[in-house]
C-alpha cells in the first residue's frame, strides 16, 4: 500500500512541476472541461452518489450526515459552476508583493508560489472532489485525494471526470488523482509521507481531526470543528435577530458553520425567544438551555456543561442567556472552537467591540454563520476552513494554497 502511495506522490511531484509552470489559461481551460464534464455527466455521477446512499442507510448513518453525502442536480450543477467561478478568479502564482529597494540598489520582493503536493482527506461530502481538485489546479499545485468510503462510488465517478478535462486541456492527469480504496490504513500512510507531500489538509470530525494531528510527519492545515455562537445583544433589531437565529441553526444544521449555542442578552431574552423558541421547536430543533433560558419555553430541556462545548451537526440548539456583552464575549472564549462567532445589534460600538475582541477566523455582524464559505466569501470555492493561525485562517481559496518565496535582483552587488 504504501509504496503504491509513494508511486502516486512521485507522479504528483513530477505533474506540480508542470502544473506550476502553466500559464493561466491552460489551467483555467482545464477548470472549464472539468466543469462541463462534470456538468454533463450528471445522471452518472447520480447513480453513482446513489450507491453509497444505499450503502450507507443500511449502515444507520444519520439523516444530517446523509445530507452531507447527497448529490442532487442543483449541488451538482454548483460544483461545475464552482469551478467555473476559480477559473474567473485572477491567478495569484507568479505575483510580486512588497518589494522594496535597499540602500545598497538590491531589490527585494516576495513572490508567491505553489505548496507542490497536496495530500486532502475528507469524510462525507463528494463535493470537496471537486472543489479541491480545482483550488488546487488553479493554485498550481497537485492533490491527493483521499474522501470518506461512503463517498467512495461518487468520489471516483467526479474524479473521473476532472481526470478526463485536465487530458483535454494538455495537463497530467496525475495532477488530481483520488485514492480509490475504502482501506482506512491507506490515510495513515498518507499522513507520513515526508519528503512526497508537502502538506495535509483534513476535513473531518473532531476525532478524526485529532487523530490526524497525531499521527501526521507531515504538515498538516486543520479545517477545524465548529461550535459556533450567535449572540443577540441589547439593543436589537427583534426581527432581525430572530430571522439571523433560525438561519443560522436550521439551514443545513449538518455543516461546520451552523449555529450551536445562542446567546442572548438578558433584556433580550424575553422579547425575542417565545417566538423564537416556537419556531425552532415546528422546525424539529431540540432545545437545550439554561435556568433563564428554560422559563421562557417549556420545551427547552436543561443543557449540561457539556453541551456548551459540542458540536452538534444536528438540530439540537444551546441556549443562554446572558449578562450583558462582556458575559458572551467570555462564553464564547471559554467554549468557541475558533470557527465562526457572530453579534446581531443595533449598538454600533458593541459590534466593533465584538470584531476586535472575539478570537475567530471569521467574525461576522448582523449576519449568519452560515456565510463562511469560500463561494459566499467570493473565493469561487474553498478547500477547507482553517481554524489555526499559521499561514492561513478562514475558508481557504486559491491564494490559500500559494506559499511566498523571496526574490532579489541585483546589478553586481556583493556583502562586505
């Protein structure tokens, strides 16, 4: 196994070198074939998608996590216009930033580059085939892609088809390829090919994201979990601040950037949650909530201490309602997972308040959680959501995947 993992890194290297010399519109003539065929062949990569469906409700697999795994014309249709969307987007390899002249006439600038090889493992959502496919094509690297067997039939009929458009528009098809066996040792030795990959990017649960942690010799981008928090302040736009709440946890409940606990300011509590709490309870959410939070509504169950730190993926819903600002800024520092936090509030310094003090990679005012996303953030897609703070934070687009060297031009200089 591993020396089959090795025989694809070696290829991919080899496919980086050429990828990272193309120009822009060889790679983006490949976005666009990838995207046709894809979009092309849509009742093919449906009755594959439908074969790991089948699969895995025999399994028991969750009805949220069912969700995640579904493919239907629409998120089909999304995934080509993803990648068209990259392929609009301006090519950042090769770019000059911050250059300056030294008084000695030396001129020194960072140019950005590509990662090389990229190793991605994910569980669950097809999709990621080919949005990670493209960021990376576009960003001049070449991927491994390891998705989750479940995914396994839908995985390898999209990688198919981006194999087929990166042939047409005269690139590797080593440059994208997908690990087809279901074997989970296949990611372990993944994650310890030094000197093959130069980074991993997993997308996954919390264990899963841990156990990667663990186990990489390779650098490793975490897509982190997200225990996301919607803070209703005083004061408030009521109808606002009802509409962002349920948006926010009712969407699609099974995704990273959906709300897990709301906060609510205790001048606020009384006049937003009944009918609030009405409707999250019609939309089939389970509320879990404090003392003050549980006099509002008698369908609201007492949350434990553990429930202020999970990540649901589910409709379930933590509710507290709190002090004052001060008192969710702190909440959301004791249990945020560094993911997604926002304030709904009419008070303009309150929000900028909330900005420059809660430590997230995406920060949002008068908004939903659910807007972090690449697509939404106009990175035409997005590999991941870094939730650590090195080299990249927030949804990771195609400048996310580039690296910077430094240049230096002279006329003849030497160090004395």
């Amino acid at each position: 196994m591993r020396e089959k993992l090795i025989a694809m890194a070696t290829a991919a290297r080899q496919a980086a070198r050429i990828v990272s010399a193309a120009g822009a519109v060889l790679k983006n003539n490949a976005l666009q074939n990838m995207a046709d065929g894809i979009e092309k062949n849509t009742a093919e990569i449906l009755a594959a998608n439908t074969q790991d469906l089948e699969a895995a409700k025999i399994a028991g697999v969750s009805s949220v996590l069912l969700d995640r795994l579904m493919l239907n014309e629409k998120r089909i249709h999304e995934m080509a216009q993803g990648l068209r969307e990259i392929a609009e987007l301006p090519d950042p390899v090769g770019e000059v930033e911050h250059e300056t002249a030294r008084p000695n006439g030396l001129r020194i600038g960072r140019m950005r580059v590509p990662i090389g090889v990229i190793g991605m493992v994910y569980e669950a959502r097809p999709n990621v085939t080919a949005d990670a496919a493209g960021l990376c094509l576009k960003a001049g690297n070449s991927v491994i892609l390891r998705g989750g067997s479940e995914a396994v039939h839908s995985n390898r009929m999209i990688g198919k088809f981006v194999s087929q458009g990166l042939q047409a528009a005269g690139l590797p098809e080593a440059a994208v390829q997908v690990v087809e066996t279901t074997d989970r040792q296949v990611v372990a030795e993944l994650l310890t090919l030094d000197g093959y990959i130069d980074c991993v990017i997993p997308r996954g649960g919390k264990k899963f994201l841990n156990w990667v942690a663990r186990t990489a010799s390779v650098p490793v981008i975490r897509h982190g979990d997200g225990n996301c928090h919607v803070y209703l302040d005083s004061p408030v736009d009521l109808s606002m601040a009802e509409e962002i709440a349920f948006n926010a946890k009712v969407q699609r409940p099974g995704v990273c950037n959906a709300m897990e606990t709301l906060l609510v300011h205790q001048e606020t509590a009384s006049k937003v949650l009944p009918e609030l709490f009405s409707r999250l309870s019609e939309a089939g959410v389970e509320l879990r909530g404090c003392e003050r939070a549980r006099k509002i509504h008698p369908a609201v169950k007492a949350a434990t201490a553990a429930d202020w730190e999970t990540e649901y993926l589910d409709l379930i819903l933590a509710v507290r309602v709190v002090e004052d600002l001060d008192s969710a800024i702190k909440h959301i520092a004791d249990y945020g997972s560094g993911h997604s936090e926002a304030i709904v509030t009419a008070d303009y310094l309150h929000a900028e308040r909330f900005l420059r003090e809660v430590d997230a990679a995406s920060v949002l005012v008068n908004a939903s959680t659910r807007f972090t996303d690449g697509a939404q953030f106009g990175l035409g897609a997005e590999i991941g959501i870094s939730t650590q703070k090195l080299h990249a934070r927030g949804p990771m687009g195609v400048r996310e995947l580039t690296t910077q060297k430094f240049i230096v031009r002279g006329r003849g200089q030497i160090r004395t």
